[in-house]
C-alpha cells in the first residue's frame, strides 16, 4: 500500500527549521522531497553546535530525513533554468526566505503561476508579507516574545521566559503543512494552484489562543501581568533531583480520587465543590499530596494515579524520554542508517495510518542525489550536467 502523499513533488527551498520541518512531515507522508541547497555549503544547519560538518547528529539531520539534495545557483541564468523545470515537473515549491528574496531571484508569485498554473506556492514568512511588519525578521525567540508566551512564561523571579522548543519555527511548518494538504485538495476541485502564506508570528497567536483569551475582551477584569507566584499542579517525588516531580490534575472527581487513593478521606471536607479551577489552594490538601508522592518515585506516582484515570505524569528529562519504552515500541524514536553505514536515531512520525506506515529515511548528503536527480527527473545527459557543474550552477 501506498502512502497518503505518493506521487507528491516538492521543491524545498527552505532552510533552517520552519520549512524543513514541515516538507519532512510530509516526506514522511510519502511526498518526493527535492531539498535545493546553494553552492556556498547548503543549509546552515549541516553543521553542527561546534561548526563542524556532522553527518548523524546535527539540528540538519532532525528536520532533513526521507528527502533528496540537490545543489544548485540561482544567481545563475542557467540555474535559474534548471529550477523552472523542476518546476514544471512539481505540485508545490516551499521557501522561507526573507521578505524579497524570491523577487529578487524572479521566482515571485506572478512568475511561478506563468511557469506552472496547478504549482502551489507556500512561504513561511516572519511576519505576514500583507502586514505593516513584513521587512521585519523573526525567528524562534522574537517569535516567542512578540507572540506572548514569553511573558505568559515567566521564570521564578517574574522574568519573562523563552521555552526551548520548536514552538515558533516548527509550529509554522505544522500550519503550512495543513496548509499545503488543503490547497492540493483544492487544485483537484479547481485546476489552479496558489499563494499560501504562514508566518511565525500568526501561528503563534493561534497556539496562544488559551492564553490570549484571557485578555481579548475589553472589559476582562484579568488584566494583570504579573506571574503565578507558584503551581499547586507539581509535586516533589524520592529521591527529591531536580527532575523528580509529577504533575497532577486536581480538579473536581480528580481531586477527591487523589485523597482516597493517599487514604486522606479526611480532607474531603475541605473541597470546594465549586471551585472548577485547576489551581487548589487549600494548603492541607496541597502538603498531604506532597508527603504522599515525596514517599515514591515519579514513575510509581505516575502509574498509580494514571492508572486510576487521574491525568498525571512525571516531569522528565529528555535523557528520560529518549530511552522511554512507550516511544520506543510505538516509532516515535527510530533508528536510521546513514550512507556511512553508521546509524542515528530521530523522531517519528507522530500520525498513525490503519493502511501504511511512514516513509522515515536517511537525511541526504549535501548535494548527493544532483546528478540523480537532473538525469532521471529532468532527463537531462552526462554532457549537459557536465557544463553545469563546470560553470559553477550545480556541484
């Protein structure tokens, strides 16, 4: 059985993490992925935190797997040639360069629609190419900042705080993703392609919704900024590190679960029964659930109060993660095989599919697959590739 997205071209301009990430996700789909790297090295990301090349542990590998390379020279006539036959052979072309570039280039909306009508053209921008900000730059912790979630996510001293995830760059590919899948379901109803747009700073206001609400209408009574002072929600476990918390919900029947399960019926009296909100303050109730879990391990707290429908789970490291059993059997963590013959582990597909499984290979060497790809996908011969590379359009 196929998978979802055979028979799905996609040229990747993308560098970084917001594009590649969201081209991978559908490369796992089963989408023909040609990253089109320049000259100068490629992506930035093919090296690594100490600026060496790394073949299977680099920031390139995590958002690169089940795509091929191809270098080429779009400040060349002739390599300007060889991407608009690619394009003529594609159903999408992703870049996020910034605001400009793909003018520039002579790769704009207006001439990508006269080279191939049905293309889809998606741009990850920082911010929105239709708003007052679009020469602006962005990228993951000015994206967290303007958006909120670093004011919303403040450290013990209030200071505002940047969460070490993806959430900006890699929230922006997920958006273009959906994006990408939707404007191909509407080529097949319509017979044209478009211009679909997603910036960093708009798909993190969708995330922060939750949050943004709060402050939405006008005449909202919550328009403090100041920071939760503390969390009732997480509870310190033996041996007391400083990973060694769970958190627990302890709202409603939860809460009255937690104290029958700690034989701390007695305590039930103090329950507001009308108090919805996560946060319980009742400070008897707060320290008889400490003294309880600081008796057991995070994992002993989580199994026995998951196991009850309690929503819990053990604050983890992600030394803790990589090796967990339940990612390990489900593919969450798998194993690759690079050209080396050395392996590399990477993350997982996170859609389960009744009819396929995904399509999860090495990431590509730089360049590795140019001469593969103008032979068999643009047919073009050993002469022709040959005065490419000797007048510097392809390595």
């Amino acid at each position: 059985m196929s998978n979802p997205l055979t028979g799905i071209t996609i040229l990747d301009l993308s560098r970084l993490q917001s594009g590649p990430s969201c081209s991978q996700l559908l490369a796992y789909l089963g989408a023909y992925v040609i990253k089109i790297e320049d000259t100068n090295g490629g992506d930035i990301t093919r090296l690594d935190s100490v600026g060496k090349t790394s073949n299977n542990n680099s920031h390139f590998t995590i958002f690169n797997n089940t795509k091929e390379s191809i270098t080429l020279n779009l400040k060349k006539a002739k390599g300007k040639n060889v991407l608009a036959k690619l394009l003529l052979k594609s159903d999408v072309i992703l870049e996020n360069y910034s605001s400009g570039v793909m003018e520039r280039l002579g790769f704009d909306w207006s001439h990508l629609r006269n080279i191939n009508p049905k293309i889809i053209y998606a741009s990850i921008k920082g911010y929105s190419e239709h708003s007052s900000y679009n020469n602006y730059k962005s990228f993951e912790t000015t994206a967290q900042a303007i958006s909120g979630l670093m004011s919303a996510n403040r450290d013990s001293n209030g200071l505002p705080k940047f969460a070490p995830i993806g959430i900006g760059d890699s929230g922006a590919g997920l958006h273009m993703a959906i994006g990408i899948l939707a404007a191909l379901i509407q080529r097949n109803k319509e017979g044209v392609g478009q211009h679909i747009e997603v910036s960093l700073y708009d798909s993190m206001i969708n995330l922060m919704r939750i949050e943004l609400m709060k402050y939405m209408n006008e005449n909202s009574k919550n328009n403090s900024l100041t920071p939760r002072n503390t969390n009732p929600l997480l509870f310190p476990c033996t041996p007391l590190g400083p990973d060694d918390y769970v958190v627990i919900h302890l709202a409603g029947e939860m809460l009255e679960s937690v104290l029958v399960i700690i034989e701390r019926e007695d305590l039930l009296k103090y329950i507001n029964q009308n108090n919805s909100d996560l946060y319980i303050n009742d400070e008897k109730i707060i320290l008889a659930i400490k003294k309880w879990t600081k008796t057991k391990t995070k994992t002993e707290v989580f199994h026995q109060l998951a196991g009850a429908g309690i929503w819990c789970a053990p604050v983890m490291h992600p030394k803790e993660v990589v090796v967990d059993p339940h990612l390990i059997e489900k593919n969450m963590l798998t194993e690759v095989i690079a050209n080396s013959g050395e392996s590399y582990n990477t993350i997982g597909l996170p859609i389960n599919f009744e009819l396929s499984t995904p399509n999860i290979k090495k990431a590509p060497d730089y360049g590795e697959h140019t001469d593969k790809i103008l032979t068999t996908f643009l047919n073009l011969s050993k002469n022709e590739i040959t005065h490419l590379k000797s007048i510097g359009v392809v390595l």
